[in-house]
C-alpha cells in the first residue's frame, strides 16, 4: 500500500497525507508521457502495485514502448466546488505483456459498469476478440518512483 506523505514544497504549499492505493483504485483519467515527448489520457486498471493500460496497434503507444520504454504517468483530480486536489506522478519503464481477459474485464468494469450488455461494442471487441488477430496486448507499469500529494484547500462560504 502506498500513502502520500505529508510535505511543504519550495512555494510553502502543504501536502497533507492520502491513501494512494485507494485513490488509484478510482475510474479517474490517468496521462502517460512517452519519449518523445507524447503525452495521452489512458484508461488503467492499477494492480498488483503496477498501472495497467489496455493498448494495441490502433495506438502508437505500444511501439514508441518498444523504442524507449521510459514513461512517466499522472493521474490527478481537482474539485474547485469542495477544494479536493490531489495528484500521484509515477515514472518507470513499461513493458508489453500478453492480453488476458480477466484483467481487462476488470478494467473496463470500472469505466463502464459491470454490465457488458450496456457497453459500447468496441469495448466487448477488446475484451473478448483474439488478442493474436487484434494486437491487443497489456503495457504494465511499476513504478521506479511514485509521488502522491493532496494539495487540497478549504473553500470559503
């Protein structure tokens, strides 16, 4: 499990303390950053301590992996209603991984809800057609370093 650790940056902004596991286990947007530089908003699943992005040769994220598997990935949230902000930068090298449906069942489950019926058909597409015929493949991310904050401020009347 990882938390965010309390801090005061150089502009004297504090980070108050967040469960990160809990955070990152939310249907929020995450950007990943290849060499390049290119920079994406993905869907993940995080898991086993490791962002999982669902990707394939419709994208050029996979082969820009291969050419330099260096990434960095944000994943943030700001609420200007309530003050919530709170971020999480990892950076790391991906890899390619073979596709399995479990894991993207439970991927897509918390974009979409869980049930498929209401899915938009290229999403049952992705699941369940032949990751050999459709390149499908997972880029997993562990992160080398992972920085949380909550740069959360109170919100006057």
């Amino acid at each position: 499990m990882f938390s965010g650790a309390g801090a005061v940056d150089d502009a004297g902004v504090t980070s108050h303390p967040f469960d990160v596991d809990s955070f990152l286990l939310r249907p929020l947007t995450a950007r990943i950053a290849t060499n390049g530089p290119t920079v994406r908003p993905v869907w993940f699943l995080w898991e086993d301590a490791a962002f999982w992005v669902l990707t394939g040769p419709w994208a050029r994220l996979a082969g820009q992996v291969r050419d330099d598997p260096r990434v960095a990935l944000v994943v943030d949230e700001c609420d200007v209603e309530t003050g919530l902000v709170r971020q999480v930068i990892a950076r790391g090298r991906a890899e390619l991984l073979p596709f399995d449906v479990a894991r993207g069942r439970r991927k897509l489950a918390r974009y979409l809800g869980p049930d498929e019926d209401r899915w938009d058909e290229r999403f049952v597409r992705y699941l369940y057609g032949d990751p050999a015929v459709r390149g499908t493949v997972w880029l997993r991310v562990r992160p080398a370093s992972l920085q949380a904050q909550d740069l959360s401020y109170a919100v006057g009347p």
